[in-house]
C-alpha cells in the first residue's frame, strides 16, 4: 500500500495517509474499515485472507466481505515451491518421486496454517498423489530462512520472499504455482508445464471500501488506483519485488473474491482448519 499511496494521493489531490492495524488475521483492520463512513476516506488494504480465506477458518468474525466495496485488487504474488540447493531433486517430478520415498511423506516450511501457502501445498500434493506434512512458521520469513539453512528441505513460499533468495543461489526454484512463468524467474516452469494441472495459487492484496460508498467515489478510485498499478514506475516497482501488478475494475475484482471463497473454502474444510 505504500507504494500505491504517493500516487494515488497525487491523483486525488489530498494525501494518502497508510494506517497499519496489524494482527488477527486482518480481522482488525477488516471490522475497522466495515464500520466506517462510506464516503470513500477510509479504505481497507485488504489481502486474500481477510476477504476469501478467514470466513472459513474462523467460526464467527465480525465482518462479512459484503460489508465491503469492492475498489480494485493491486498486485499479485504467486506461490514458489522452493528447496535447499543441496536436496535431492530440482525439479517437481523429482520432488514427487522423492516425497513418495519417504516414510510420512516430505516436511515443508508454511508460513502459517490456512495461509495460501499451505493451501497451494496441499493443493498440489493432492493432484500430484504424494504426502506431506506442514511444519508451520509464523511468517514467510521464518519459513524461508529454515529451508535455505537446510532445518526443512522444500517450503511454499511467495515470490515476495523467495524471488531474491532464488537468484542469490540460496534456495533453488522447483516450480511456480502460476498461469505464466515469472519474468524474473524464465527458467522456472509452471506447475501444469511440469505436468500437474490446476494448482495455480497467489497471495494478493487489493483495496475496497465500506459497503455503500457512492458508486461514483468507487469508480473513481478503481480508475486511479488502476492508473497508478500500471503505471511504468510502480509496474517496475511491484516486478522487481516479486510481485505481479494486477489491477481490476470492481466487478472483476468482485467476481475474483467469489471464486476465490468457492476454490479454497472446500479445501480448507476438508483439512479441518481452525484459527479460532
């Protein structure tokens, strides 16, 4: 959000002040923005727990993502299947042949339980029939740092955290779990290229208002917001930290959020996840 902030302000003409209200899964931030004036002065910097995720690991939260305009989403950041570079494959196949070996199936580092990247892990080892059992981290950095000093062999780990860990040589790149190969990252193939469909996750943040903000006010703040994403300087901002620029209308961003609960609520019901 602070990347965006400078240049939408400069659009709006006032200033864009970020606001951090960290914890609780979003909830904080979530049930703060649901109840305030929807006149379009405060805003949610929301991420895909917050509006697609928590309604099914928390069994009553104190929002609903209709209390919400949908504004427009801001960037997305694509889950890495990562190994110390010393492990004994490089590649997925590998990696599955592997994890079938081993007795229990394969650790690997997660940032967190019911993150996206638990998620995606599971996700794949299902389509790709092989076991493995998280070992959860509070945070991606924790998670990264015990798979490049070896303490776990393999972790799911976003482009944000991982991408400079990759080019450094600290970690090798297995697969993306993205529609396209990273640009940063050329050599480093697609899930379904290295033969398993359908396991695509990201992590994203996007930006909406309280449920009845003008029509108009949300309009004109996707079309800045928009214009800012795509912008040569923040498009260039947001690749080089691993992120991939991705600006919506509200409706796309709308139609995101309701497949995104239909993808991942199942799944996360199926694991019996539970953060409360």
């Amino acid at each position: 959000m602070r990347n965006l902030a400078p240049g939408l302000g400069q659009r709006l003409g006032q200033s864009v002040i970020v606001e951090n209200r960290p914890g609780a899964s979003g909830i904080l931030a979530a049930s703060y923005v649901a109840k305030s004036a929807a006149e379009g002065h405060t805003l949610f910097g929301t991420d895909g727990g917050a509006l697609a995720l928590n309604g099914a690991l928390f069994s009553k939260l104190p929002y609903d993502p209709a209390d919400f305009a949908l504004v427009s989403m801001v960037i997305r950041a694509p889950i890495l299947i990562v190994a110390h570079p010393e492990a004994p494959f490089s590649d997925l196949r590998g990696l599955i042949s592997h994890a079938k070996r081993e007795q229990g199936g394969i650790a690997y580092a997660s940032p967190g339980s019911g993150t996206y990247h638990q998620l995606s892990m599971e996700l794949l080892r299902r389509r790709a029939g092989f076991e493995a059992r998280a070992v959860q981290y509070k945070g991606a950095g924790p998670a990264v740092q015990d798979v490049v000093s070896g303490q776990v062999s393999i972790g799911a780990i976003d482009s944000i955290v991982a991408m400079q860990q990759v080019l450094g040589g600290k970690l090798k790149a297995l697969v993306v779990l993205a529609p396209k190969r990273i640009a940063q990252l050329p050599n480093v193939p697609t899930a379904a290229e290295a033969g398993v469909e359908g396991v695509e996750a990201s992590p994203w943040v996007g930006v909406a208002a309280p449920r009845g903000t003008p029509a108009n006010i949300v309009s004109r703040l996707s079309s800045d917001i928009r214009e800012v994403v795509t912008s040569p300087e923040i498009s260039k901002r947001f690749t080089s930290l691993g992120m991939e620029p991705f600006a919506t209308t509200p409706e796309q961003f709308g139609a995101f959020v309701k497949q995104e609960i239909a993808r991942w609520h199942p799944l996360i019901k199926e694991l019996n996840i539970r953060l409360d």
